[in-house]
DNA sequence: AGATGACATGTAAGGATTGACATGTCAATT
DNA sequence: AATTGACATGTCAATCCTTACATGTCATCT
C-alpha cells in the first residue's frame, strides 16, 4: 500500500511523470522514509493503472509511458493521509546494531559505535545539502510549503539527534570501560 | 540476515530459550528496531539450526525446544557488529505521512500532524515506561551496561525530537494557513 | 556506418514478511 | 469428566522486496 501512496503523492506533487521520471524523483526524495527500485514500480504502476488510480496520458518516445493521477487516485491519496494510521514500527538495521552492542567487549563496542556516528554524520551532511539545494529551487508553484519539506525538517532534526547520542553513547562506553573492567554497574 | 542477527542476540542476551519465548522477548524489546512474528521465527530458528548457529540443547514439555547459540553462531553475530556496514535506510510510515502532508490543505494537513504527534507522545510514553520498568529490573548478570538500552536511549532522544518537529510544524502550518486565508483552528 | 553510452522499460527468481489457518498440550475451572 | 483458556509450535498462501537478467531506443562520437 505505502508504494502506492508513495507513487500517487510524487505524482501528484511533479504532474505527469513516466516510470523513469519517478523511479529517479523516488531515489532523491521519497528514498529517506520509503525505498523502491525501477523493478518494483514499473509493476506497481501498471497494476495502479488497471485500478484506475493513474492512467497514461501519453506515449513518448522509446515505449515511454507517461502517468497522470486520476480523481479515483487523489481520493485514494487523500483517504490515506486523513484516514489511515500509521503503524509506528521502524525497521532499521542501523538501531538493531545500536540495540546489540552491548553485547561486545567494550573495546569492539566503541569500534561500532564510532563507526554508527561516522554514518550518522555522513546522512546529516547529506540532508544539509538537500535542503540547502532545495532552498535554492524554492519553488512558488507548490501549493503552499514545500513537498516533502516538513520530513527534510524531521530528518535533519533526528539525525543530529543521532550523532549527539552516538556522542554520548561513546563517552558512556570509555567512562564504562576505565572505570573498571568487571564492574558492570558502579552507580 | 536481519532476523537471523536479532535472534542469535536475544538467544545471547537471554540464555537458551524456546521460540515461544523468543516471540515474546521480541515485542518488548527488539521490536523497537526490527520485527517478526513467531511465523518467521520457528522456521528461522530451524534454518538457524541446521547452519549450526543454534543448536536444540533440550526438548521440553509440549514439544517445547530449547535452543543454545553455538560457537558458530556466536562467531557469526559478532562479525555482522563488528564488519557490517549496516543500510542507512529506514522505512517508516510514519515519515511517508509527513512526508506527503503538505499535498494537503492547511485543514487537512493540521487534522493530520496533529494525529502524528499523538502517535508520537504516546510512543515516547511507552519508551518511558519501559526505561523506568528496565531501571527497576537493572539486572547486574548482563555483561556491562544492559542489553538494548543504548538503544532504548536513542529511541528516547528521537521520540522526544519527533514530538517536537510536530509542535514546530503544526506551528508553521497555522501561521501559513493564517497568513492566506481565514484562521483554521488555533485552538 | 558502427560503436558507445545514457535512456527507458520490463521480467524472473528467490528471499523476506504478513496474516490466516491448523494442531495439540497443559492447568484450572465447572 | 468435560470445558475452557493460556501455552506452544508449526504451515500456508499471498504479497512485498531485492537482485539480477534481458531488451530495445536514441544521440553522439569516430
């Protein structure tokens, strides 16, 4: 269902598109909070299709196909947005390593987890250049705010969350570590 | 490999265990970051077994198998903390929802936000009370620092940042909503 | 004219995941 | 003794997702 949705909302906020067109607009901003590749969406387009959320408007060169949503398909987004909650669960491989780690000496704890915050830092550089990018194409023509700016906003705000905690967490890992090797818990 | 690294973890932090009881362990903690149901993990765990990375140390009451993580198996989680580069990605509905928000009218997109910060105080609620059930139970048999709570921290430190990325974009949403048409609802 | 590389669309196989179904045991109640 | 409900384990079908394979077009360079 998510592809879907993911699928009519970059549709609706780029117009008419071709699965090419999305498969790229997917990977350079949907990709931050769901993934799909060209193999997934190609399928998932034309099944959108035979359900009459998307139609082709028109064929371009090359067998290009280009999409548009149609009503039925701005219902099923709006629907969606308004009336379905969300399931709050996260799959992360990242916070599975986080959740692990303590399971290793504290010498190898503190190689993971400075390896944790050298990703996390990466990821914030990235959403940094994201949003100095799009600020620069600030564009009138959205409706009002920015698509998908509010979850840049959230990106940007948890991933330096991420590395304050990383921080924290290696501290947490030396003090541990010199305090004494045995003791577990000198509180 | 995710599945396969969450259990061998659990088995270690937890002693031998059942699947049953791997199920449960699952939802309380492990879920925060990764989840499966008991229909993925009694046949992983069988999977898991006949590649010797657990192996059935006893046969209980009700067919009730004990597994043991083995020396392999051990081998094996200790090499995916310590050389795996994990995927950056995270697959949130949550995220996909604000991600998609301002396709909305101001009204609507309120409706919304204000539906996901709910979500989000009441999943920091439940974090809370987990740290506080966990700081009771501090449990000095575990290695050092207890198993999960880094990660529990960082889960914390997000679901506080969650909730405040809501409060600042309900805020910007009445304002942009103020400044166009007639006030929607502040309050 | 032929080679190259970016463009564009698709299929197929295999593994991961979910939700429903199915089975049987044990303890406590009626 | 029979019923109930929690315990415990599993399978199955359908879907989702990833990776690799396959095909063909168009523009540009040589």
């Amino acid at each position: 269902m998510s592809l879907r949705i993911a699928l009519l909302g970059l549709l609706t906020a780029s117009g008419p598109s071709s699965g090419y067109d999305l498969a790229k607009k997917f990977e350079t901003s949907v990709a931050h909070v769901w993934q799909a590749g060209h193999s997934q969406i190609y399928p998932e387009l034309a099944k959108m299709s035979a359900d009459g959320l998307v139609a082709v408007e028109a064929e371009g060169a090359r067998g290009r196909k280009i999409y548009r949503v149609t009503p039925d398909g701005d219902a099923e987004l709006r629907r969606w947005l308004l009336a379905h909650d969300p399931s709050t669960t996260v799959r992360s491989e990242t916070a599975l390593q986080s959740f692990l780690v303590p399971l290793l000496e504290p010498g190898e704890a503190l190689t993971v987890m400075r390896r944790l915050k050298d990703r996390g830092e990466a990821h914030l550089s990235e959403l940094e250049a994201l949003r100095v990018r799009k600020d620069a194409v600030m564009d009138p023509a959205h409706r009002w705010g920015m698509f998908g700016a509010y979850a840049l906003d959230l990106g940007l705000r948890q991933a330096r969350c991420f590395v304050e905690w990383a921080d924290d967490s290696i501290a947490d890992i030396e003090r541990r570590a010199g305090a004494g090797q045995g003791a577990p818990d000198p509180t």
